[in-house]
C-alpha cells in the first residue's frame, strides 16, 4: 500500500464563517478557487494509482482545478460528517444552547456519530489498501481527520487532536509496517503566483 494524499477543499463562505457544512452543497468562494489552483501546482502533475473525491462540488471542484478532475472517481463515504441539527451553525451558536459543546463529544441529532463517520474512514482506508501505489482523497475537514484518527488505530474521536485548514494538504504513510502522518495541514494558499 503507498501513501495517502489528504487534500481538503478550498475555501467556502462556511469555512470562512465557521459554520459547520456537512450535506450542504456548496461552491467554493474565489479564494478557496485560487488555493485549489494553487494545489494543483504544489502537487506538480503528481500521478495517483487512484484518485477519490467527494460528492458535495466543494471537493469535486477543487479536485479539478487542482487538475485531477478527469481522473476522479466520486466516493459517498468521503462526504462530510451529517452535523443533523448542528447544519449551518457555528460552535459558539451552539454553545449559547449547550455550553462546553464540541462535535467529538456530543451526540449528534438526525445526523452521524464519530463511530458512524469512522466507518465510513475505515472503509475508504480498506479500499485503498487494495491500490498498489499512492492515493489521493479529495474531501472535507471532519471526515478527513476521521479518517487519520482511524489510519492511526485511534477511535474516530481522536481526530479532535488533528487540525486542518481549508486548502490543506496531509499524508499518511508508513514508517517500517507502522502508519504514520508524514506531513500534516500543509497548506499553500499563501504562496506567491509566478
């Protein structure tokens, strides 16, 4: 099995606003096009023995002007994290109903559990132990930390201690048999266009 390439979407007016997307489908933002654009470069034309995106145009958009678009094959398992009742809201609304709330601990109204979403990450890191070479991923922040939580051996919970940004780029790896992050929540909207 090779490396995993976690790349999360550019930027959207939820991302800049904080406000928790899962099943809303939203597009990027000029910016969150720019940083895509920008990925692409950073990723120089790298080849994938598979390439896997989201469903939700954030994730299919940014894979595309990244320049992986016509290689991509969408993915249900990599949609964001169902935030139920929480859709469309920011923590700090949240807290105004229920101080000391956080994703990772509360349950989850009409939407998905960290377990539930953890299983969708173990599914997806199943699959792409069946590549013989290096994948990219092409989704969104709570799924994706998900996923390296559960790449680790961590319970889906623990991807609370994994930050990542919009525009990021992340790689799971091996070091000998053991899965490692090789580099984490790289991100490379701040770089100068030549």
């Amino acid at each position: 099995m090779g490396e995993l390439w976690l790349i999360r979407h550019g930027e959207t007016a939820w991302s800049r606003s904080g406000q928790h997307t899962g099943r809303t489908d939203i597009p990027l933002t000029e910016q969150g096009e720019r940083q895509a654009v920008l990925l692409g470069r950073r990723l120089a034309g790298r080849e994938f023995a598979l390439v896997l995106t989201s469903p939700l145009q954030r994730a299919r958009e940014t894979c595309r002007l990244a320049g992986y678009g016509g290689a991509a094959r969408e993915e249900p398992d990599l949609r964001e994290w169902d935030y139920g009742v929480y859709e469309g809201r920011t923590t700090g609304e949240i807290r105004q109903e229920a101080p000391g709330w956080t994703i990772w601990s509360a349950a989850v109204r009409d939407g998905e559990s960290a377990e539930e979403v953890g299983a969708r990450g173990d599914r997806i890191i199943a699959r792409c132990a069946e590549v013989g070479g290096d994948v990219a991923l092409f989704a969104h922040g709570h799924v994706l930390r998900i996923l390296a939580a559960r790449w680790l051996g961590l319970l889906a919970s623990g991807g609370r201690y994994l930050a990542l940004d919009a525009a990021s780029l992340s790689v799971l790896g091996h070091e000998h048999e053991q899965r490692v992050i090789r580099s984490w929540n790289e991100r490379y909207d701040l770089m100068e266009e030549s």
